[in-house]
C-alpha cells in the first residue's frame, strides 16, 4: 500500500462522473416520475400522523412503574480478618474483585501522586516479573485488572466523602490463588526505580490526558465546577482533573530533576498505601469459594500498617472561580454550577432531566448549536449546567442563567417522560459485575435500601408545582456559582464578563 494526497479527490471525482452519467441515461418521463415521487416521500414525512396512530404507540405509564427500587446483593462480612463486601450472584464461574484502600487521610499533593501511581502498576517490572511476563501472566489470569482513585461523597453532605485507591479484576474461580498472588506482587513489588520505563509511560498518559480534554472538555469543566463545591470534586480533580494533568505536564517538562525524589516518594507511598487497615475487598461471585482464597493471601502477604480514618475529608472546596482554559480546536465546552442542597432528593433527579430535554436541548442544541448540553445533580450536593462542543460559549452561558426563570413557568407540562426517563436513569441494566460495582457505590455513598425507595417516591410524585419550588435554589446556585468554559482563545474573549481569569492548558 502507498499514501496518496489525491485518492480521496480522485474517488469524490469518480463518484461525481458516475452519478452523473446515470443522470443523463434517464429521458424526460423517467426524471418527472422521480421528481413526483420525491415530492410524495416529502409530503408524506411531513404530514403529522393522526391522533388515533399517536394513541396507538406502546407507552409506559407511571403506575406500572415498582414502587420499589431493585434491591442488589451486599452483605457486610469479613474473611482472614479484612472487612469484605459480598454480592452473591450469578457470574458463571468468575470472580468480580474489587480491591479498596483507603487514602481519606492523604493530602492533594500525595492523591495526585496515587493517580500517577496507578498508572504505572501493571506496567514496570516487580521483583518477580519483567515487563514482559508480566503482561503473559496478567492476560493469562485476569480478564482484566485495573487500577484508579475513586472519590465518593456522601449523600447531602458536600463536606464529606470517602477516597479509594480501588484494584478491579476479573478472573475464573479457578485461577484466583493465582490472580490474588499476582496483584499482590504488583501493589508490594513494583520496581518504580526505572527512570526510562517511567518516562514512557508518563508521557503516553500525559498526551491521552490533552487528548481527553480536548475531547470531552465537559467532564474536565465540570471537575473545576464541582472543586468548588464538594470534597468529592475536590479529590476527583486532584486525581484525574485538570490539576493533575498539569502536574503530569510539569513532571515531564522536569522529569530528569524531579525523578530521583519523586521515585522515593511514590516508593514511600506505596507502602503507606498497601497494607490491611487500608483495605476492603468486595467480592462478586456465584458462591464464596474463592473469598477465603483471595483474602488469605492478600491477608498473608500485605503488612498491618497503620490508618485513622477521618472524621471529615482532609480536602475542602475551592472558593468560588469563574475561569476560562485555553485549549486547541475551534468549539469550547461550558459549565455553571454551584451548592444545591436539594440535590439528595428525587425531584431534583426528575428536574435535571426536565431541564435538560425542554429547556437546554432547544436553547443550547436546537438554537445554539451545540452537540449537545444538560443539567446534572449530584446527590452530594451540587447542581450544574453544560455544553459539549459548543459554538458559542457566551450565549450559552445566558441560556444556563434562565434555568430558574424556565422552572418557573412550567405551566401544564407533562411530567411523565420526564418521571419515566429518571427512574431508567436510576435504575439501568446491569450485568452481574456493575451490580456489585454498584452496590459498593452505594455502600460508600452512604445511600441505603432505605434512602433509594424515598428517592423513587419522590421521583413517581413529582409535579411541575414541586419543580418550580426548586427555581429559586437553582438561581441561587447557577447565578453565584463557579463558571468554567474551555475552547479556543477568540470564544473566551467573548466571555470576558462572566470570567475573572483565563489561563492556558
């Protein structure tokens, strides 16, 4: 095969002399029938159907709705002296791990070093491995094996949330003697004194990361929205926001001065992190055959080390910023948000999604352009707005500020897609592993059984009158929160008013 610059005109030209020879074959009858049939096609697709094929359309009705949510399987136990959480499903012979340690006591610096951390676990040598059969044994005993910083707030209370370095795998029953050895290897024997292999590795995330933003800058604008607003967006930022990508920048820029002492701090760390105080093991499976396997062996090979779990979280909310970020291409992605202390309750769910479909996707979509936009409501506390790929950050952040003003003038509007789409939202399809994923949210959450059949009352009753009651907290929130827009330089000059400092990524 050769690159070729012309092959894409050539074949456009090729196609263009082929339609238009079929063109000239057709005689004057030919192209009238063509031409009248179009004519129906259009008139038939714009013609409104009838009222009686409309009520012929199968629709859900609220009161075929449970009143009750799905209850997953958690039971709160312990095997060889580690707390463990079991889900007892059907897996078909394999084992869902999820292997939690605590960081609620580190600091931002050492969370954004936990991140980095994870990164390179799984891919440097450990004392039993090089690089290379290291990845034969990973692929030969899990599915899979991942490594992360979790943050999880607690439900109405943004001040509060719980922070993880969180190992998930798969592997057959049969091979988990194995697999636990393996990742015990890998938490307590990763050689991180390999400056080059580092290096790679760091710069391999680092252009992902730009390359992330860059492509899903909402997310990354709702990270700087929600650091000011909960300890949970405080530790997600320092983990895997835009924080830490310039960290990682900074690392690479300095990364021959800074190596030397940081390997003796991720080595320091890694030892804090990995011992049993730390840990939780949750555990999806058919039955608990391999639960006391699996903790036997991380209880055998992990040291004691010590851990105090706080109180309240070490990482507060920023104070409020307004602030654009520099990034390449020619669309931004806007976000407001702020302090709701509403967003713990059902009707709030039923309201970021009305939002969303009757206000935001006509005035930010339909009108503005943009890909796409939506309200969101984390049950910590926070609400907020955005825009994905948007043509015009500064109109759309107008639109955000008439949420309250929409909320209020709902009118007669039906509530039940609206109603129907939140308990969907709520309550996905769920394979045996993301039930025991949720599960453990939840656990970590602080959401009971209890809590979820009181949110989805409050989600079943919601009426437009109870909407309009949360317009002037949302006001409150949107029109005194923190703003974030990233995009091109030319469309942040245009936000100018709504933005207090402007930075490049």
């Amino acid at each position: 095969m050769r690159p070729s610059h012309t092959a894409g005109q050539e074949k456009q030209a090729e196609e263009t002399a082929r339609l238009q020879a079929a063109r000239n074959s057709w005689n004057g009858e030919e192209l009238e029938n063509l031409r009248q049939r179009q004519a129906q096609i259009e008139a038939w697709q714009n013609t409104p159907d009838p009222p009686e094929a409309l009520a012929s359309i199968p629709m859900l009705r609220l009161e075929e709705i449970p009143a009750e949510p799905e209850k997953l399987p958690l039971e709160e136990t312990s095997a060889n002296g580690l707390p463990v959480l079991r889900h007892t499903l059907p897996t078909g012979g394999i084992t869902y791990l999820n292997v939690y340690f605590a960081l609620d006591d580190l600091p931002a610096e050492q969370l954004t070093q936990a991140a980095f951390l994870c990164m390179l676990l799984g891919s440097l040598d450990t004392a039993g491995h090089d690089m290379d059969a290291l990845q034969k044994a990973r692929s030969s005993l899990f599915g899979d094996l991942q490594f992360s910083v979790e943050a999880y707030g607690e439900l109405g209370q943004p001040q509060r949330c719980r922070v993880f370095l969180c190992a998930s795998g798969s592997m057959l029953d049969g091979r988990a003697e194995k697999a636990a050895e393996l990742l015990a290897e890998i938490v307590l024997e990763t050689v991180l004194d390999a400056p080059e292999k580092v290096y790679a590795l760091l710069c391999q995330h680092r252009a992902a990361f730009a390359e992330q933003i860059a492509m899903a800058g909402h997310s990354f604008a709702m990270g700087r929205v929600s650091v000011c607003c909960t300890a949970a967006g405080a530790a997600g930022e320092y983990a895997g926001g835009i924080a830490c990508y310039r960290w990682l920048k900074e690392l690479e820029e300095n990364f021959r001065e800074r190596f030397p002492a940081l390997q003796e701090e991720l080595a320091a760390l890694a030892a804090r992190i990995f011992c049993r105080r730390r840990l939780t093991v949750s555990m999806t499976a058919s039955d608990g055959k391999t639960e006391g396997v699996i903790t036997g062996i991380l209880a055998n090979r992990l040291p004691d080390g010590a851990y105090s779990r706080q109180e309240a979280s070490l990482l507060r909310p920023w104070t409020r910023r307004r602030e654009g970020i520099v990034i390449p291409g020619d669309v931004s992605f806007a976000l407001v948000g702020g302090v709701f202390p509403e967003a713990c309750r059902g009707v709030a769910k039923v309201m970021g999604r009305a939002v969303s479909l009757a206000h935001l996707w006509n005035a930010v979509r339909v009108q503005g352009g943009a890909y796409g936009a939506g309200m969101v409501v984390d049950g910590a506390g926070m609400v907020g707005c955005y825009s994905y790929r948007d043509p015009s950050a500064a109109r759309t952040l107008d639109c955000f500020r008439r949420t309250a003003g929409f909320l209020e003038n709902l009118g007669e509007l039906d509530m039940t897609s609206f109603i129907l789409g939140s308990v969907a939202e709520s309550e996905p399809l769920l394979t045996p592993r993301m039930k025991g994923k949720t599960a453990d949210a939840r656990h970590w959450h602080g959401i009971t059984y209890g809590v979820l059949c009181r949110i989805r009352r409050e989600m079943l009753s919601a009426a437009a009158e109870k909407l309009a009651d949360l317009a002037e907290p949302v006001r409150a929130a949107l029109d005194g929160g923190p703003v974030c827009v990233l995009g091109p330089r030319r469309q942040l000059d245009d936000c100018a008013g709504e933005l207090d400092v402007v930075e490049v990524l």
